[in-house]
C-alpha cells in the first residue's frame, strides 16, 4: 500500500494511483492517497475493474471512468507544463 511510499520509495512523486472498484489487487493498491506537496494521488473508479481507465475509451464507459481519466490527464498535463 501507499505506505511503502514513505521508506524505499520516499522520493516519489507525480503518480495517480487508480483502482477499480471490482478489481481484486485493489485492497494491496494504494489508497486513500492525497499528498499535494508530492502529487501522489490515489483514486476509486466506481463500477470500475483491473486497469479499466487504461484501456481504449468506449461509448459504453461508465461517467466514473471519464471523470479518472479527465483527472488523471489533468494531472499529466500539469506535471508537463512544471
């Protein structure tokens, strides 16, 4: 989990973590994340599985995909721009 974030991986930053409601690893993902000083991120996809917001979009995504994507692109276009 996140907390492995704060020994070997102390210097890490700029990372959304997405995890997928139905996804089976998500209770060994990170979450519950939110360190702005570092841009670490962790975030739920409703109705969501394993990598579903990194899978091709589709008419049929759920409203809860398109909003982590739209986050995680808002966050890869700042991280650009630093």
């Amino acid at each position: 989990g996140w907390e492995a974030l704060n020994g070997p991986a102390a210097s890490a930053s700029h990372i959304v973590f997405s995890n997928g409601e139905f996804d089976p690893w998500r209770a060994a993902g990170v979450n519950g994340l939110n360190d702005t000083e570092r841009d670490l991120v962790s975030v739920l996809v409703q109705e969501g599985a394993h990598h579903l917001d990194l899978m091709f979009a589709t008419p049929e995504d759920s409203q809860s995909v398109r909003d982590v994507r739209a986050l995680e692109m808002a966050y890869i276009t700042k991280w650009e721009q630093e």
